[in-house]
C-alpha cells in the first residue's frame, strides 16, 4: 500500500485528497489462511448438501461462488448474465464452467454452456437440454445414485430439462445461505478489516464535507476508498442530506450539501476479501448547533440502536427481539427502516427482523454464536425534514455480542 498522495479535482474545485498510509491508523491488514478459509467454506456447503440429502448444488450466484471456490470475476455481470456456474457434488470434484476468467480454488475448469439469453439467444431451450444432459453426465463420472440436485436461479427452461431427465430440482438457495450463517475465525477477520477499511473511508467523508461539496461526491470517497483497498461493489449509493433524507432510502445526487443539513449514509459495501461492511451514520454539517429536533430524532435512533444491541446473544429467537426490541414511538412507525436487524457476510444475509408493527416473524431462527448481524435504525416523521440513520454491525460471541463497526458517533447531536 503506498504512501502516495492522490489529487482529483472535482466540479466545483472539490478535491479528494487521501493518504492511504492513514488506513493502518484504523487497524493492520489481517493475515488470512486463504487455504484454511477455503477448506472451511467447502465444509460448511458440504454438510448443509448432506443435511438436504442432495448429490450436487448448481451455484450460479456471485456470492455463492465466491464463498465456494472464491471465484471473483465480472461479479455484477455475473448476477444478470450467468456464463459462469459451478458444479459442487457432496463427493467428488468441484467443476467450474467458466464463461469469463477461471480463476478459482475449483478442482476443474470446463467450459460452460449458455444458459443466458445474452449468449444462448433464441437457443435456450436447446442449451438447456444439453445442460441437463451435462448434470446426468457428471453424476455418472462420480457414481452417484441420488437424482437429488439443488440448483440456484436459472431459466424455467433449465428447470423443465431436468425434470425431464428424471432429475429431482430443488433450491439450492438455503443451502448456500444456510452454510454462510456461521462464520468462522478467518471469516471475522476478513469482516473486521472490511469495516476498517469502510470507517477509514467514513472518516474521509466527514473531513471532507465542505462548501459546494454535493452528495454524490462524498459518496464516491467511499466508493474510492474501497476500490483502492482491493473491495468490491456497493450495494447502492445510500446517501442523502438535508431533506432527501426523510424519507429514507434515497441514493446519492448532486444535491450541494448545505449549513444545517443532516447528513445520512449506509455503507453497503462488499469489501476486501468479499467480505461486507454494513453500517450507518447520520452526521450534522455546520458551525451552528444541530436544532433541538434534529437533537431529539438522533436520540431516539441512538436510543434504539442501542437497546436492540442489548438483546444480541446466542439462543435469542428472531420472535424475541420483535417482541423486545425498543418501542418505537407510533409518530416514526410508517418510515421507519425495513428492519430491525439482519445477517450479514459476503452481503445482506439470513435472517432478518422486522419491527413489530410491520407483522409478525415470517421463520423461525435463533440466534448462534459465530454470526454475524447487523442491528438497524432511523427514526423521521411524515412531513418533517430531518430523519436519522444509524447502524452497527457485530459479532454474536457465546455471552453476548462484540461489536466489528466502531466509528464514532455524533457528540454534537447527543448533547
């Protein structure tokens, strides 16, 4: 990592001016077992594949094919255009069929047929014939009976192929989901250096808001910042500032941010290693102090966030923090956030919570220790302009919870 300094003029003169030696102020870059943190991936696929009672998964997913053979080419093309998918039998050898790069901890690189209609076209039907003959195949080469596969999402006529070949289809969507819910040591250091590579572009961010600063330029210091680190993409450009920011979920504009104005984002952000970083501040940009408002709706966000982070402990039913979480006054409940708290990993993951008013838990979960969760918050009324967003993201120990998110929160609006 270099020491260089990188100066970018923007419109209206903004500059990005950063030191990338500043990151090891936050925390040293992580030593991580690649081959351990492979190993215990392919693992945890396995043993959710056995408990399914399935042969083989068919991944398709970005994200499923990272975390079985860290495969990290054309990601987001990949989650609209599938030319890459793996083939991953309970026994036997993982087969990449790579469209792009082959690039990967797989056992063995073949090419893929295509299954998208950006290369198969008007032939999908066909491809898809010759894909489930693919799958009948290779069940053959590794002497398996089972005709149970599980397969992620493809076209229906992938689906309709191979039932037609007396192949039982099933979801291979919890099956990868529910293998990512534990992490292991490895994992956790991977989201611990996401998050201080996230905070380091916070702190960024905050320095630089400034005259004719717009809200889509702070956004992309984030955005740069994890680039720069070897990250990966966001998952939206979640930031808005003075009236954009009640209601919540609008993603970053020109809009200059203003004296006065609140000033909200959630990171969202795949990072190093694949790993993400989920977490929200609300800052207030201004010499004059905050208004006695703006004071009292980031109490109350502070206020929930915080109550809700007490209920984290193994063996907490996802039914008990509905029905123990903080009580949100009823004047905040129709903007308030799509949920209370969710996993979280190599992005937004199993479970989730919504808040009570929102209808009851639609699964049954429990918390475990070795998860990763992300603990939400904003608070903004109908018809006001201020609203406020704050989260943290932590680890779930065998006693309680350590929090993996760590950046400061906003003494000027708690006073």
């Amino acid at each position: 990592m270099s020491d260089t300094r990188l100066v970018s003029p923007g419109p209206d003169g903004f500059l990005l001016r950063d030191n990338w030696s500043d990151l090891r102020q936050f925390r040293q870059m992580p030593e991580i077992d690649a081959q351990r943190l492979d190993k215990y991936r392919k693992e945890r696929l396995r043993a959710a594949m056995r408990a399914s009672d399935v042969a083989m998964c068919v991944l398709l997913s970005p994200i499923s094919l990272r975390y079985a053979v860290d495969y990290n080419v054309y990601p987001l093309f990949q989650s609209h255009i599938p030319v890459t998918y793996l083939f991953m039998p309970v026994d036997g050898p993982l087969v990449l069929h790579a469209g792009l790069g082959n690039e990967s901890t797989a056992d063995v690189s073949r090419a893929g047929r295509p299954i998208s209609f950006f290369e198969g076209g008007g032939e999908l039907t066909e491809n898809a014939r010759l894909f489930a003959d693919d799958i009948v195949q290779f069940l053959s080469e590794i002497g398996s009976t089972n005709r149970r596969v599980a397969i992620e999402y493809v076209n229906p006529s992938v689906t309709l192929a191979l039932l037609q070949r007396g192949i039982e289809v099933i979801d291979a969507v919890d099956i990868a989901e529910g293998a990512r819910v534990i992490k292991s040591a490895d994992e956790v250091e991977c989201i611990r250096w996401a998050c201080a590579v996230a905070e380091h572009g916070i702190a960024r961010m905050q320095a630089s808001m400034g005259p004719g600063v717009t809200e889509v330029q702070l956004w992309g210091i984030l955005n740069y910042t994890n680039l720069a680190n070897m990250g990966g993409w966001h998952e939206g450009r979640m930031l808005a500032s003075g009236p954009r920011i009640n209601p919540w979920l609008q993603e970053a504009t020109q809009r200059v941010i203003e004296p006065g104005d609140l000033v909200g984002f959630d990171t969202d952000m795949v990072g190093p290693f694949g790993y993400f970083c989920d977490v929200s501040r609300t800052f207030y940009y201004g010499d004059d102090r905050p208004t006695a408002r703006q004071r009292q709706l980031y109490r109350h966000a502070y206020d929930e966030l915080h109550a809700n982070l007490k209920l984290i402990r193994p063996g907490v039913t996802m039914k008990d923090l509905q029905e123990k979480a903080w009580p949100v006054p009823e004047e905040f409940h129709e903007q308030a956030y799509t949920c209370l708290m969710h996993g979280v990993g190599m992005c937004d993951e199993y479970p989730q919570v919504k808040p009570i008013f929102r209808g009851p838990v639609a699964f049954e979960a429990t918390l475990e220790a070795g998860m990763v969760v992300c603990v939400e918050s904003y608070i903004g009324a109908v018809g006001e302009r201020d609203g406020v967003k704050l989260e943290e993201q932590v680890l779930v120990t065998a006693d309680g919870y350590e929090l993996l998110s760590s950046y400061p929160f906003e003494d000027r609006l708690l006073d």
